[in-house]
C-alpha cells in the first residue's frame, strides 16, 4: 500500500459476543501471505495529494442485506445534507460510470492532512493469518498516550468481537472501516497484486456499508473514514466512497511494509514524519517488528515536540 521516500478497554457492547474472504497478497499483514508494501511514486494526484468468503455480520446483522443494514445507520452521518442514499440510488446514480483512474493515490483520495499533528493509523486486515492483535503495539500507544485511528475489516471484527468493543470504548483510538471482504474498491472487477477488486457498483456498495453496519453496532458511531483491502481504488468507487458519507483515506508514510519490516526498519521509517503526515501500519501481526519499532520511534517523536491526532481530530467531510 504505499509510496514514501521519508518514510498514531473496556467493552461498549456485549451484542458482539455472538458475531460473525478474501485477503490481499499485496500488504503482508493485510493479506493471507504476500509481499510487504511497496514504496512506490513519488507524483501528486490530480487532486493535490502528496507523494507519498464474505465476512460474517453480527447475529443482529447477520440476515439483513448491505442496504437493510446501512438503512439502520444513524441519519447523522450522511454524504450530503439528504439521507444517505440506498443501493438501488446508488447503483442508478452511479450506472454507466467508467473509471479513469486505479491506485494508490486516486482523485479523492485523502493521503495527507493539512494539520500540525501527525496521524498515525493501523490497519487490522483478518483472514487466515490475519486475526491475531499486537497487543504491545496497543500498550506502547496507550503508555505514551499516543492517539490513533484503527482501520478494521468485519473479518478481525469476527475473530475479535469482544476486542473491538473494546477498543471502541477507548477514546484514545477511534475505528474505521476497512471493508467488508478486504478487496480493492472498484466498481469493474480491477485487480490489485492479484486480487480481484469489487466487480461493480453494487459490490462496491456491499464492501463499503456492510462493515459500516458493522462498525457502527460496535461503538455507536458511523465510521468516517475508509481504507480498501489493498489500499487500491479507482476513481468512481472513491466518489461512491464519498456519496455514502465517509472519507476515503490512504497516506503518506508506509510505517511498515505490510507488518514486514524489522524494528530498526519501522523506527527509522516513522521517525521521518512531519506535520500532515498519514502513517499506515499494522496491529494484526504481533511477530513483526512493528510494534518494537513504534517503542523506539515514539519517544523520540515526543521529544521533539511532533504531536499525534486520530484522523477525525484534522479531516473532516
């Protein structure tokens, strides 16, 4: 997922304790297996950005389809001043539409802040090999009360129900949605690393508001942000992205190659932010060096007086 020369409990509810694919070869703690992350171009997007089966839903969610459960979603949240548009809008809203644009750093796309603070994110990606929590990743954040946003797909959510209450009670994290099957965001069946992106709008619907049905039973919250399994999308799924009322979001620091990156590594790569940046790592691969890494790296940024945000504290829709 990434390009950058220079390279942030206690239960809310217990509904999830009954909760209920496929897996990116491209990021190695978002996928089943694969290579890390790369680190890719160094271009601005068109829109300015910098260089830089099915998972199961909750018993309550469980036999709804993706529009019954995004139709149950707090009114709160909505793409524009009128309700949330449905599947069937969106499908006709969107029918004919053809991509322009695939990757990384797509118009829309959301890879750097223009705040002072530095956003620090980790993706927790599920599926086989993928279910596991760096529980001394979270503790170092907790420690230095470090802030952090926490992109979760609902197949973690289901290996981890309990947890991800958890961590939604925590007000130093805030979650976000990192699909419902972790596939690439694309509205024609677009490949990323060999994985099949959503077929059409209607599936791109699907992996959005699935997880965000999901999401939402677990904290009370609508997500505001999301990030595709891969970090690929093409330009339509990202206005589909923004239409259904949350931020498409990608960065500009890669932390640590899909969790594949040895502590010195990790360190030496987030000890590069400045002010705006958008870290991706991981929290869902606890073998990797990315939790020594950030216990090195952390300190010193703290030092030197860098400051940390969730995402929802410097973007807003």
């Amino acid at each position: 997922m990434g390009d950058s020369k220079r390279r942030p409990l206690a239960g809310r509810r217990s509904v999830l304790l009954g909760m209920a694919g496929l897996a990116s070869a491209a990021l190695a703690a978002c996928a089943d297996g694969g290579s890390a992350i790369p680190r890719a171009a160094s271009n601005a997007t068109p829109s300015g950005a910098p260089r830089t089966g099915p998972a199961i839903a909750p018993p309550s969610i469980a036999a709804r389809s993706s529009e019954q459960a995004a139709a149950a979603l707090a009114p709160a949240a909505t793409a524009t001043p009128k309700a949330r548009p449905d599947k069937q809008q969106i499908v006709a809203e969107f029918a004919g539409r053809h991509p322009k644009e695939w990757g990384l750093h797509v118009t829309g796309v959301v890879n750097k802040s223009q705040s002072h603070k530095v956003a620090l994110t980790f993706d927790a990606c599920g599926g086989p090999g993928g279910t596991a929590c760096d529980h001394k990743l979270l503790q170092t954040l907790r420690k230095l009360s470090v802030p952090a946003t926490l992109f979760i797909n609902s197949r973690w959510i289901h290996a981890n129900p309990s947890l991800s209450a958890e961590l939604a009670a925590d007000p130093l994290f805030e979650l976000a949605n990192h699909g419902t099957a972790h596939l690439p965001l694309s509205v024609n069946g677009k490949s990323a690393y060999g994985i099949h992106g959503t077929a059409s709008v209607a599936a791109a619907y699907d992996e959005l508001m699935g997880n965000q049905a999901i999401l939402q039973e677990i904290g009370g919250k609508v997500p505001q942000f999301f990030r595709p399994g891969t970090a690929f999308y093409d330009d339509v799924a990202v206005e589909v992205t923004r239409r259904l009322g949350m931020i498409p979001v990608n960065f500009t620091v890669n932390g640590d190659g899909g969790a594949t990156y040895s502590a010195a590594t990790v360190a030496a790569e987030v000890g590069r932010v400045v002010p705006g940046d958008i870290v991706i790592s991981h929290f869902n691969r606890p073998a990797a060096g990315t939790a020594d890494g950030y216990a090195r790296a952390l300190p010193r940024l703290l030092d030197h007086g860098v400051s940390f945000a969730r995402l929802g504290d410097v973007l807003t829709l």
